[in-house]
C-alpha cells in the first residue's frame, strides 16, 4: 500500500466521521499548512487530530488551552542555572513536529498571539534569540464554536496563519453506530502505531512542490480572490496570502490523487475552506462560525468561471 493510503487507512481505523474531513487534513499535511478543526463538542475534532499525530513517527506535544495560560507556556522560558551559573533555555512543547492545541479559542487573544511567528516562519523569537523549530511541523488546532461559554475570538491575523478551517458536522448513523461499537479512544487510537517518518513526510512535501500548476489555474485562483475583494457581502476579502495558500493546497490535493498536475477540481474541492476564513462578512458580528463567509465563498464558485 502507498504510504498515504497506509496513513488515510490508519486515521480512518480511529476516526469514522467526516472522510473528506481526513482528506483535507492530509492535504494540509502535504501543504505545509496549520488546519483549525471547529465544530461542537464531542464529534472527534481531537481524536481526528490524534490519530493523525499518531500515525507519524514524530514528536507530538498536546497544549490543553485554558485562560490562565501565559505565552511562556507555550513557547519555553529562559531560567537561571544554579550549577553552571548559566541562563538556559527550557523549550516549550511548541518544540514539536505536531503541535495539537486543543481548544485553541479558550486562551486570550495575547496567549493565541504567541504561536503567530511560530505558525509563519517555522520559527520563535525569545528573549532576543531566534530560534528555529523542528521540520516537519504542523499545528493542528481545534476549537469550540464561539456561542460557547469561556470561548474568545481568534483574531484574523491568527486566523489567517491556518492553511484550512475545517468543520466536521456530526457521523452518519453508521458511523456513530461504530463509534458506540468500538469506542476507537480507548481501543483503537490506544494500540495506533506510526506508518510513516518525519524525513519521508518532508521527502513527499519536496515532491509536492513540484507539482505542475497551469496558467490558467493560477488566473482562475487570483479570479476567486478579487470576486471576494469585490463582493458586496464582505467586509474584508481574500489577500495574496489566501492566493498562496490555494496554490500550495492545489498542488498537495493533486499530488494525493496521484497526480502531478493541477485540476480546476483541486481547487474548486478546497477554496471554502482556503478562503472563508480569510473573509470577513460585512455581518460579522453575527457570523462567529464563519457559516456566511462559508455560504458567500459557494456562491463566489458559482459565479467565477472555471477552467476548462
């Protein structure tokens, strides 16, 4: 078995929901790219994020979010060392290959804040030294509607640093069947063994880089972009770094598919959620689940012409 398709079989053997969830998580993978999984409690965004985790012979650090939470937390701290009369630093868990922060919206806006430079340069700035983190490294946040109690607003700059938002909606009968069945956290995710390394998931990120993107993708992908920045709808449009980010998940779907070209479906099948987040609804006060971003960015596709 190819070793994407050992690790979709390995996060589909814990996680029964959402499969095109697992797709889109994959391909952020192959993307480089941060994923925020939002949706209401209880419907697998962590063990989703687990299993994942799991599945790569990595190191895994789990942040378990809260509102006491410093940036310190998160990122380490430099301390006096007594026996070598020395300040030494002391790595925080964002010192991993999967960084998963669970309940990324119940800490502060100055806490969420710290993990901005780590999430765009792959890098953290700490009492005037700079230091680089491991490669690969991917943050997989997830996260609470905002109606919910204790929750705070990710800002758009925060938001702007994941390559996806991803909602996961509730299982099949079928599957939530299963789940009662089997119970995968306590089973399944528990006996999970890696089936992939660090080094072959960098070796396939170089490759998706070389993907053939066509001109005319690139032209439809920046057509997407100023439908939005001219939408009566929107407050804020999509901004280069949106473009960037769809020509980068484009390119990892294709590859996934075993392609090493792009299609007008590669990008069609990703852009809501590429580009919803990266909007801002001229409602936005009442649009803190991004459903109108999400509905206005459908009918963005409908109306831009695709590729033929």
């Amino acid at each position: 078995m190819h070793g994407l398709e050992r690790l979709r079989a390995n996060i589909q053997s814990c996680f029964f929901g959402n499969h095109s969830a697992v797709e889109k998580l994959l391909v952020c993978l192959l993307a480089r790219g941060h994923v925020l999984i939002e949706d209401v409690p209880g419907v697998g965004k962590t063990t989703l994020a687990n299993s994942l985790a799991k599945s790569l012979d990595a190191s895994l650090a789990r942040i378990q979010l809260t509102p006491d939470m410093m940036p310190a937390d998160i990122l380490g701290v430099t301390v006096w060392d007594q026996p070598q009369a020395e300040f030494v630093f002391k790595p925080g868990p964002i010192f991993a290959n999967i960084v998963l922060a669970d309940e990324i919206n119940r800490t502060t806006p100055r806490t969420q804040s710290a993990l901005l430079e780590a999430m765009n340069e792959n890098q953290v700035s700490i009492d005037g030294h700079t230091r680089r983190l491991l490669e690969p490294f991917l943050v997989i946040a997830t996260q609470n509607p905002f109606e919910f109690e204790g929750t705070y607003f990710l800002p758009e700059s925060q938001l702007d640093r994941f390559l996806m938002r991803i909602n996961l909606g509730y299982p099949s009968a079928g599957d939530e069947a299963r789940v009662l069945t089997v119970d995968p956290r306590r089973s399944a995710l528990a006996d999970l063994k890696p089936v992939m390394t660090a080094q072959e998931l960098v070796d396939l990120q170089r490759q998706v880089e070389r993907v053939k993107l066509d001109p005319t993708l690139v032209d439809y992908i920046v057509a997407l972009a100023t439908a939005t920045r001219q939408s009566e709808q929107l407050q804020l449009g999509v901004s280069p770094r949106g473009t960037l980010a769809m020509a980068r998940v484009a390119r990892a779907s294709a590859f996934l598919k075993g392609r090493d070209y792009v299609v007008p479906e590669d990008i069609v099948g990703h852009a809501v959620a590429v580009f919803s987040h990266r909007c801002v609804s001229r409602s936005f006060t009442q649009d803190a689940d991004g459903t109108a971003t999400r509905r206005i960015m459908q009918q963005v596709l409908e109306t831009v012409p695709s590729p033929v």
